[in-house]
C-alpha cells in the first residue's frame, strides 16, 4: 500500500464527508466518505508500521574462508 494511498483515501474520504452535498438515491456519498476515511487512517498505520519494520531489519554479509593449504603435520 504505502503511504500516498493512505493519504489519498483519507483526502476523497474527507471531500466526500464535508463537501458533498448532492444525494444518490442509492449510494449514501457521506458514508462512503468516512468508509473512505477509515480505510485510509488504516493504510497509513499499516505503512508505517511496515516501514519501522523494514528499518530495524539487519543484514549481515557472511565470508567463507577456505584455506587450499594442508594443516601442518
């Protein structure tokens, strides 16, 4: 998901509650607004609980050595 469609259900959630005011005789636009709403505060927690997870990941690079030599006799 990420971070900019959080923000971006969260922006046509917020005009669909407060700046609509025309009515569809089947579909209620304010409750598709706050659905909206909710739906994008959820993705951003998501993102940014993904987020902090990916930066407390650490890699660490494993070297083989081989030594072709015989050990001493």
């Amino acid at each position: 998901m990420g971070f900019g469609i959080g923000i971006f259900l969260i922006v046509v959630g917020a005009i669909l509650a407060f700046a609509v005011r025309d009515s569809i005789d089947v579909v209620n636009l304010e409750m598709i607004g706050y659905i909206c709403l909710g739906a994008g505060v959820l993705a951003l927690i998501i993102a940014v609980a993904m987020n902090a997870q990916r930066s407390h990941t650490t890699h660490r690079e494993v070297v083989e050595r081989r030594d072709d030599r015989l050990p001493p006799a």
